[in-house]
C-alpha cells in the first residue's frame, strides 16, 4: 500500500489488517504479540536507548509469570510470539531457560529474545536447550571504538567472540534456531552497513538473518540520526496498538514497546487479565479511536514516532537493492522471501 495521504476510517483498519495479516475481529480479540519484562534491567548504557534506570533493580514475581503463563495457555492459539524481553537484557535473569520451557510446554508457537550477547559465553549452552525459538543479537559494529562508544559498558571482543562462539554451538546443539544479527543503524556507524551484512553473512546459515535496522526515536523521547524519510509518520495508525501486548516487571501494562516510562498505562496484569486490558481499556481504545481518525500528532508519545517506517535511508540503499534485499515499513533491511517479522519487537535494541 502506498501512503500519499493521511489514512482514517475503514482505510486505517484496512492498512492494519493487511500489515497485520489478520481481520480486524481477530486483532481486536487478543494481542498477536506479548511482550514480557522478567527484570527491567539492563548491563549496559547504550546511546540509542530510553530505559529509565532510575528505577531499582527487580524481578517479574514467580506468581506474576505463573499468572500470565495461565492466561496465554487459554490463548495459544491466536498467540503468534512470545518476546521474553523489553527494555533490559533478559539474561540478566536466570530463570529465563525455565520461562521459555514452560511457554513452550504450554504451546506457544514461538518464543524469542533479544540480547546485547554479553552473557551468551555464560548462558547460552542452557538457551539452546530451553526451546528457544529465535534469538537477535545485537553488535552495531566490527570496530572496537565504535561499538564501545555505541554499547556503552560493554567490551568488544567479550560480545564479539561469545557471539562467534554461540553460533556454532548452535550449530552442533540446536541447529533449527534461528540467529539474526540485528545492528541499530545510526551516526556511528551507518557508513559499516554493507561491510557488516557480508561479515556476518558468512558465518550464519542461509536460514539466519542479518538485519540493519534503522535507530528509532523511542516515540520521539530521544534524537536520532536523520533518515531522510519522505513521509510523515502520523499518517498511518501504528500496528502496536492492534499487534502488541507490553507487560513490565511490575505487571503494569504500557501503551506500547517504547513507553518505558508508562506514561500512558492502559492496566495492570495484577488486578486484571490480558483479555480485559486488550478488548476493554479505556486508555488503550482511546488511543486507537484517535489513530484511526489521523490524530495521532495529539498524543505526545505517538506524534512523530519513528519506530515504524515505510522508506529507505538514502546512505544504505544502495546496501539492499545491491543484495536484493526487501525493506519492512519497521525500516529493516532483509533477504527476499524471509517470513514476516513481528511488530515493534523487529527494532528493539
């Protein structure tokens, strides 16, 4: 679909549910897409991200999992992924092999995480024997000084050799499990783009992904690289409001992936269920009436939001029409014929 003018009405729920790949019956039932905070903390300081450390370290209650665990058992069959993660390096938690069994033992048809690959040198042989499903590995460059400027606390060659050494003991343990490289592109690094592709490239199996993923603006909260995107991004209603359930550590319920701050809660996992949140909260369905009417700009946290993007960054096309790659609105960068990625958690770091 081409986006020339600003889509309201039954052309807004048309776009949602061809991007969704779902009728709008459906996407308004349950969310597609869970995310779930187990600890929201994170072992690094990276430039590109808005989690709010001010908050002390904590864990997702044993009783909260178990909670959430027995509503998405009633659901699994409308649940297309799991993310065992949000603003925070889930391996950080050590129960996170066992979550992933019991999500999987439970029937969930895919659960994946996104990590910064620091502790997979410590972790990872018990996450290739979990059930995991997919994992993304974020290293934003092949140069030293770049990435410790980009991925502020952590040490190049500790994540670079860890993440050399996962792949091929993935490769011996678990070989159905698909990897993908995923660097944030912005200021430092974007002029590495086509170098890193083919680097990573030949040490991932044809299955694997490589991704680029343009630096999002975290719902215009932080400044990012200029992308020279020739659109205007209020004028399409975003898919996280009708793909994505966001669940913190606390249990509480935020708008979307990049309200790290909760300041637009829209429930509680603790008092209420995921089904009643999703079909019946006040919040949540006020923000989607006002999508659908092309008013987004109203609302701080979704004007000009970046996360979803439907054009190329002119410094790396030359990258994916080189490599016949295909462009996702999320501004990803991959192979032809690779299956579709799920919202928002597509460009987190």
């Amino acid at each position: 679909m081409t986006l020339s003018t600003r889509l309201q009405g039954l052309d807004a729920e048309k776009f949602l549910e061809e991007d969704l790949g779902s009728p709008m019956e459906d996407l308004l039932a349950f969310p597609k897409y869970i995310d779930i905070e187990t600890v929201n903390t994170c072992n690094a300081r990276c430039v590109m991200c808005e989690i709010d450390f001010s908050k002390p370290k904590a864990f997702m209650s044993d009783a909260l999992f178990d909670k959430i665990l027995a509503e998405l058992a009633e659901d699994k069959d409308r649940v297309e992924k799991v993310h065992l993660y949000k603003d925070n390096e889930p391996l950080i938690d050590n129960r996170l092999s066992g979550h992933i069994r019991r999500l999987k033992e439970i029937g969930i048809k895919c659960v994946n995480i996104s990590t910064n690959g620091s502790l997979l040198d410590k972790k990872g042989q018990e996450l290739l024997e979990s059930g995991l499903d997919e994992i993304y590995i974020n290293v934003d460059s092949l140069k030293k000084e770049v990435y410790e400027n980009i991925r502020v606390g952590l040490n190049f060659e500790q994540v670079y050799n860890s993440t050399v050494d996962f792949i091929r003991l993935r490769d011996q343990i678990n070989p159905g499990l698909l990897i993908r490289l995923q660097m944030i592109v912005q200021e430092e690094n974007h002029t590495e783009v086509t170098d890193w592709i083919k680097h990573w490239e030949e040490k991932l199996s044809p299955n694997d992904q490589v991704v680029a993923a343009k630096a999002h603006n975290w719902g215009s909260q932080i400044d990012v690289m200029d992308f020279n995107d020739d659109y205007d991004p209020n004028d399409f209603p975003c898919m996280s409001l009708w793909g994505t359930l966001t669940i913190h550590q606390s249990g509480r319920v935020s708008l979307c992936g990049v309200d790290t701050h909760l300041k637009i809660p829209i429930g509680d996992i603790q008092t209420h269920s995921m089904v009643d949140i999703w079909q019946n909260s006040k919040a949540l369905n006020r923000v989607r009436e006002m999508h659908l009417k092309g008013q987004r700009e109203k609302i701080n946290i979704c004007n000009g939001c970046s996360v979803w993007r439907k054009t190329e960054n002119e410094s790396v096309k030359h990258v994916a029409k080189k490599n016949n790659w295909e462009l996702r609105r999320s501004g990803l960068y991959l192979k032809r014929g690779e299956a579709k990625l799920a919202p928002l958690c597509s460009v987190r770091v």
